[in-house]
C-alpha cells in the first residue's frame, strides 16, 4: 500500500476479492473532478452511532466494505443501506480478516475507544477519519499523532466546520485587523453532558443483553458492572468513557479562534465548579463549569485569555450587543481592542462584528483562504487520501486543539487550582495529581 495516496492496486486493487461482496459505483464526484471507480476509496467504519452513520453517508460512492459494532442489533435499518458490507463484532477480527481490503479506517465510537481502534489502524497502514475529540487522554493524543506521523498516513478529526466557509472568514477577519489585537474569548455550549440524573439506575444490576459485547465496549476501560445508563448517547457524560460538553463541543467552538490566532497550548488553565464533588460524583460531570486558559504572546499578537462556559454556566452578554439581539449561547465571542466578532457553533451560525453597525461599516477583505470543494469535511479527507496530502483538520492539528479540552476536564476534576501546563513536557509544572491523570491505567489486555 502507498501510505502517502492512493494507488490503483490500494483502490481497489484487491478488485476479485472486493468484488465478491461489494458492488463498486460508477462515479464518485469530488470536488470538480469526477472520480473513476478505479479510484474509489475502500471503507470500513467502526462505531454505527449516528456520527458514524452522517460519515459514511457523507462519502456516499466510495466502498464501504466493513461495518463494525459491539452491539450486533444496532441500526439494523441503517445496515440495510450498505448490504455489500461485511459485519464484524470485535474490530480485531475485522482488521486481521479485511487487511488487504481495507485502505481507510472511520472510528466514531465512545471517546475511550478512539486511540485504541485508531493506532490499531493507523499500524496497519490505514488512513483514518475520527471523531472528536481525538482521543480521552493526552497521552492517547500525543500518541495518535506520532502513529501517524510514523505510518505515513492521512488522518482527519471530525471537527466538520473546520472544512466550512465560516471558520475562514472568521480567519480572514481577524487577520484583516477586523477587531485589532485579540485579547479575550469567551466561548461555550448551553449542552449538559451529565450523567448526574442517571446516579440513582447504578444501584441496580441488570443482565447483559445478548446482542452486546459488555467486554469489548469497555475496551481499555476499567473493569466494571454493565448499566444500560453508559450506552449510546448517554456515554458522554460519563467521566471514564467520555468527556462531557467540554471534550464534545470545544473541538468544534474553539477551532475558529484556535486557527485564527494560532494559539496553541496553554500554560494555566484553572476550573469553577458548583454543585459537583469529584470525589463523590467523579464518574460524571457538573451541570456546568467555567474553565479559564491564558495562552501566552505568540507572533504579533499579545497573551490572550479564554473562558469556556458549559451548561447552566451561560457566555456573558457582550456589552456591545443590541438589547433585542440574543447572544450566542454555544458559540463564542471574540474581543480585540478595536471591536469583537460574535459566531455560533462549528464556526458557523453567522460570523458577526457586533454591533451591528460596525458591521455594516467594515469592508470585506478578500478571500484568501482555500473553500473545501466537494461535499465538506468527510469529502476533504477522502480527497487529501487521493492526493496524498494532508487533510485540513489532520491529527497534527486536531491532537493540539483537542488538548486544550483534555487539559481544560483535569482542571475541572481539580477544581479550584490554577494549574501550569507545560505542553512540551506533557507536564504540569505545579501539580503531581493532575500529572497523574495525563496516562490512563489501560484494563489488562489492551494496549496501543
């Protein structure tokens, strides 16, 4: 396999094996260029969820060969659809049996799973397309990327407005001086992802079903009792499968601002929490939380700090915003010393200098950025694995703006210290406790 592309032996050079359960479309259009079936890409997805199941659709004509899932009686309408694709359980079999037929790799399963399933691909020379965020530590993070980088292959984290017009002209604002030297950021997502309602259902001690496989949706988990109250959507706001709003959402809100002003790593983070006991509610998260970065001076532009806001923690009204014009309540709003420029979730929503009037007096700049042709973010990637390039939001970009919120979730276990990260040291300079929720213990039997 051309790790770097594709080659016409790697598209679908396995054509006799492939073809026995698979049946190849006569075009794909990508971008401007229509793509021969030749070229098409072999898929396998891992996790049916509905992020999972938007990915696939999104690169509707490419070959779905595979379809991997604990739960044997998931989607099972949705399976229907791609009936050429082969069912697998343990995506280990699915790996060992479907090698030479697969070149890319799709994970959206819980965030536990995400490092596990990916540098498991990513060694076997497959191209992969994950979920956000990246992984459900900073080790597993730092981790996906060297696989990556190592095995020479094309990745992309599923930030999908990353590959949207609005995060570009937030860029192309900023840069054009929109709102002059950025100082703060407040930014944040009304969503709760808690588990805090479902303590109570832990007391009982219901049968695994049949059609799960307890063990292997643990994964590198601790070992624990099953409870449907983990399952599906509701794993997010479970603390040792997920990571709440804050590892959901900042991916997606913060990308903008992390692009723009090229923020990298911060060097404090320090958490408010109400209402929650880590000690006694660990396995959950807060209703809400305000967790606060200082990023340092980078390039031309001064430190900057950032709020994040989450649940019933709400983004503060901006002063400058018109009373009969709501703010944003998951987005963010970006202050400079010369104005501030309001947006919604995915970078979209509308980009907005606020208020109004300044934004009707400001002139445009033109676009500079590249758009993404071809059908958004699931297409860039399939087209960045054709062109052996990288896709735009790859695992050297996504792993740095998914550390933010891993580092943001140990600041909210502890909450209450302001913590010094180093990120070059993978360390805090200033806290044992928070260095030892850097690695994760993994269950015996798994590893990376």
């Amino acid at each position: 396999m051309r790790k770097s592309g594709i080659s016409r032996r790697t598209v679908l050079g396995a054509a006799g094996a492939a073809a026995s359960f698979m049946i190849v479309p006569r075009r794909v259009v990508a971008g401007a260029r229509e793509i021969p079936p030749s070229e098409t890409i072999n898929l396998a997805l891992i996790g049916l969820g509905w992020p999972g199941r938007k990915d696939v659709d999104a690169l509707a004509g490419e070959n779905l060969v595979a379809l991997c899932d604990v739960d044997t009686k998931r989607e099972l309408d949705w399976r229907k659809k791609y009936p050429g694709a082969k069912q697998f359980v343990d995506y280990r079999k699915m790996y060992d049996e479907m090698d030479k037929n697969i070149d890319a790799v799709i994970v959206a399963t819980p965030d536990h799973t995400h490092a596990v399933l990916a540098v498991g691909a990513m060694k076997r020379g497959k191209h992969v397309y994950c979920e956000k965020p990246l992984a459900h530590s900073i080790w597993e993070v730092r981790e996906m990327m060297k696989a990556a980088k190592e095995n020479k292959v094309i990745t992309q984290m599923g930030n999908q407005g990353h590959s949207s017009d609005s995060i570009r002209l937030l860029c192309e604002w900023i840069w054009d001086g929109a709102i002059g030297n950025v100082h703060t950021i407040h930014a944040g997502c009304s969503i709760s992802n808690t588990g805090m309602d479902k303590l109570p259902e832990l007391q009982k001690r219901p049968t695994v079903p049949e059609n799960l496989n307890w063990d292997l949706w643990l994964g590198p988990a601790a070992e624990r009792p099953y409870s449907p109250v983990y399952l599906h959507e509701s794993w997010r706001g479970w603390s040792p499968f997920g990571d709440g709003t804050l590892g959901d959402w900042l991916c997606h809100v913060v990308d903008p601002v992390f692009w723009a002003l090229d923020l990298g790593a911060p060097t404090t983070v320090q958490a408010e929490v109400k209402d929650w006991d880590p000690k006694a509610q660990g396995d959950v998260f807060p209703r809400g939380e305000v967790v606060t970065y200082e990023f340092p001076a980078k390039g031309k532009r001064g430190p900057v700090k950032m709020s994040w806001f989450t649940g019933v923690e709400r983004i503060p009204r901006p002063e400058m915003l018109e009373k009969d014009r709501k703010p944003v309540d998951t987005g963010a709003i970006v202050f400079g010393d010369k104005g501030a420029i309001m947006y919604g979730s995915h970078g979209a929503g509308g980009v907005r200098i606020i208020p109004d009037e300044k934004m009707k007096a400001y002139k445009r700049p033109e676009k500079t950025i590249p758009r993404v042709p071809g059908g958004g973010h699931e297409r860039d990637w399939a087209n960045a694995i054709r062109a052996g390039k990288p896709a735009g939001s790859d695992f050297s970009y996504g792993g740095p703006l998914t550390e933010i919120a891993l580092v943001g979730l140990i600041a909210v276990k502890l909450k209450g210290q302001k913590l010094e990260w180093d990120a070059e040291k993978m360390a805090f300079a200033n806290s044992a406790e928070a260095n030892a929720l850097v690695k994760p213990k993994f269950r015996e039997g798994w590893k990376l």
